[in-house]
C-alpha cells in the first residue's frame, strides 16, 4: 500500500462501528467549519513561507478531502477515486495547448482559453440558475465582495445607482489607491465599526448581498421588457 491507501484505510477505519464516536458522528455539514480552519492554517503557512510547517497543513487538508469522498463513498455518491479521476481528466482538458496539438505562449492567452472552455462545459452541463450561481457563498466577505463585482464587470451587468458606486467612480477611486493605503483604509475601517459595536464582515455580506440581488433584479426587469 502506498501513502495514500494508508491515509484512506486509517479514514475508513475511524468511522468504522467501532472505531471512534467524533468521526463517526461527523457528516460533510459538520466538517465545513474544519475545512475552511484547515484551509486558513495552511494559507498561513504559504504567507510567512514555511515549508516545514506547510507539509503538515497539507496534510490537514487533504484530511478533509479524504474524509469527505469517505462519507460520500459509504453513502454510495462517489470514491476518493472519483474525484481524482474527474480533478484530472478536467486538467487535461482543459489544457490543450499542453496536452493536445495547440500552442499558447502567454499566461494571459491561457487563462483567456481556460475561461472560453470552461463556459463550454457550463454550456453543455446541468444548467444551474441565477446569475452569480459560480460564488461560494461561504466565501469571507471581502472575497465574496470582490468576487460579486468581477460577476458584475465580466458579465456587464446593470448595476442600480443606489447599491453601489458607478464603474467611473471606482476607477477613479482605484487609480488613487495603493496596497499600502487600501489596507490602511480598510483596517480604519474595520475598527471604526467595532468601535461603534457593527460587524464589519456581516455589513459587507449584506451589502455585497443587496447588490448581487439589485442586479438580478434589474436583469429580471429588463428580460420581462
């Protein structure tokens, strides 16, 4: 047995009926909280370049990754084999100019082939609903936030006056801004509203939220036109 049949015999063994009563209790809702624990550990790791220390990380992630093609194995959905297989079949895919007979000599030129085939397999996929259907929504705020506005940009979508600032405006706003100030901002902030007892991540969800459901609505408005 290699490492990794190893990690999934010692997985299988821990929600065995007699093996141990936390793992057997645990259910892919319950595990979301250690994911994203383990995953921002990890990050933690990448950010102050510890490599010692971002090989256990590692580990504790792909932890979570075993642990849910377990529970999704013995509910009879799919096997940690089925994700590899998908992961990588996806990969080469979605890479022909490595894979194939096609040549691109730019990382721009990649991602700009990479979007164009993914919308492909959208497009020919299970259709899924809604406008922003690609955002996670457990993504943190200020994530979620940016990722609601590149939706917007990409998609050239309408935006209501009253939710957010005009694309001009944040143009403008973003050529005065560098890493250093943005940070400052935010950080001023982010204790500007706990001072005053708000939650700075829970406003801008909501905010970020209302504006994601104003565009929709304004497409809703102008496909019943």
């Amino acid at each position: 047995m290699n490492a990794m049949d190893d990690l999934k015999t010692t997985i299988a063994r821990l929600r065995a009926p007699d093996g141990c009563p936390w793992d057997q209790e645990q259910t892919h809702a319950s595990l979301v909280r250690c994911l994203i624990d383990e995953v921002s550990e990890l990050v933690d790791t990448i950010d102050r370049g510890d490599l010692p220390h971002m090989r256990e990380e590692l580990g504790d992630v792909l932890i979570q990754v075993v642990f849910h093609a377990q529970l999704a194995a013995e509910a009879g959905a799919f096997t940690l084999e089925d994700v590899a297989r998908e992961v990588n079949e996806k990969l080469v895919r979605r890479h022909p100019h490595v894979f194939g007979t096609g040549k691109l000599g730019t990382s721009d030129e990649v991602l700009v082939q990479w979007e164009q085939i993914k919308a492909l397999e959208k497009k020919n996929g299970p259709v899924v609903s809604g406008i922003f259907k690609e955002l996670p929504p457990r993504l943190p705020a200020l994530m979620f936030a940016e990722a609601v506005w590149k939706q917007i940009v990409k998609k050239q979508l309408p935006v209501p006056a009253e939710s957010v600032v005009d694309s001009a405006q944040v143009r403008a706003l973003g050529a005065r801004l560098t890493e250093a100030g943005l940070g400052k901002m935010l950080f001023e902030l982010t204790a500007a509203a706990r001072v005053n007892g708000l939650d700075p991540e829970g406003a801008l969800r909501l905010h970020a939220t209302q504006v994601m459901r104003a565009v929709e609505g304004k497409v809703g408005e102008a496909q019943s036109v």
